[in-house]
C-alpha cells in the first residue's frame, strides 16, 4: 500500500516540510492570539486519533461529526477522525464530538465533549473527555492506509481551487462569513502545503501582520 503515489491525511500530515512552521493560528477578540506548528498540530490530531480508537472505541467507517465551532480543536478533531479512518459527516452522524458543556445531546449519535478553552484545558464539565484525550499518545498509535479518503481529499482539493487557494497559501478565514465545514480549517491548508488564520476580524492590518495570501469569506 506505501508505495502508492497516493497520500492518506497521516501521511500528508507527515510529509509536511519544516514541523516547526505554523500550520494553524487563531486570533480571536476574547482569547488573544494562538499558534500551533505543525509538530504541535501533528501531536494533537494523534492524540485525538488514539482517543477515538481508543477511549471512545470508534472503528474505521463510522460516520463522525465534529461540531466544536471556529477553534484549533475543530481542526484537531477533524484530522483525527480521519486519521482513524472514520468519515466525517455533517449529518447522520453516528458519534459527534461536542463542546463541553453540550454533552446531553438528543439525537441517536453517541456524544462526547470536548474542552474548547484556548489552550486545551479541561473544563470539569460532565460527559468532557478532555483529560482523557490529552493522556493519549503523540503519536498515532494504529498506522493503517486509507485509500478510501482519496475522495475526500481530491474534493478539498477542487474546493480550494475553486476559491483561488494555491499551493503554499496563507488562508485567512473570516469567521464571522463563514460556516465550519469537512475542508476547513484543516484539509485544505494540509492539501496545498500551506497554513491557515482563523479569525472574527480579519482587516488590512491582520493580513498584513499574518502574512495571508488568501481571505475566505
């Protein structure tokens, strides 16, 4: 399976040049100004991986939501239901992760909530597994190939072009136009090799400071 010209999301993630380069940066009014390298992203999206496997006992195929609005751990989870080779939906899910706080769901998924404090602390709220997750392993810990995200991937990729994002893009993302979806804020800027901002207010001064090449929304 390696030798396929085909990259799945961890092996995209893992060939991504320079580990110590921004991948994601939130700059939102209330929590200030957040950035997460690649190595940084790389480790939570494992983290996140391993507790789906593990502490939440998905198996590959099962049609995942992650409803946790414009922060990092929205990107975080997403690459991590993908890495553990789940679908990620934005109905019908069969397992949604949630805020914390927002556990006691009432559709037939199963819910789980996870912290969405800037910086990742858990928040002491029932049906958080927040601190379970952040006991999980760096790395992922069941390596398997997923031919299956090729669609996926290749429909981010036609998504991107579609809004003019080349390869390399710094991606600024206005939050306050646009909704959260299966291509941002992560498949996208892992697809192109680049990076993304996510910001509530995205204005000359910003660009120009993030050095975003191209505003969505």
């Amino acid at each position: 399976m390696e030798s396929h010209k085909f990259k799945d999301v961890w092996q995209l993630l893992n060939s991504l040049s320079d580990p110590q380069r921004p991948f994601i940066t939130t700059h939102f009014a209330e929590s200030g100004r957040i950035e997460l390298s690649v190595t940084t992203f790389l480790n939570g999206a494992a983290k996140s991986a391993n507790a789906l496997r593990d502490v939440i006992e998905v198996e590959p195929g099962t049609a995942v939501q992650v409803d946790l609005g414009w922060t990092w751990q929205q990107a975080v989870w997403q690459a991590g239901a993908l890495i553990s080779g789940n679908d990620l939906v934005t109905q019908n899910p069969e397992v949604r992760i949630v805020p914390a706080g927002q556990s006691g769901g009432t559709d037939s998924a199963e819910v789980f909530g996870i912290s969405t404090d800037g910086w990742g602390r858990p928040q002491g709220c029932e049906g958080e597994i927040t601190a379970e997750v952040l006991g999980q392993p760096d790395g992922w810990m069941y390596p398997e190939f997923f031919e299956q995200q090729r669609e996926v991937i290749e429909s981010a990729r036609r998504w991107g072009r579609q809004r003019g994002v080349s390869e390399g893009a710094r991606i600024g993302i206005d939050t306050r136009n646009v909704e959260p979806n299966i291509f941002i804020p992560f498949l996208v800027p892992l697809i192109f090799t680049g990076s993304v901002v996510l910001s509530d207010n995205i204005d000359e001064r910003l660009i120009e400071q993030e050095q975003i090449t191209r505003v969505l929304g």
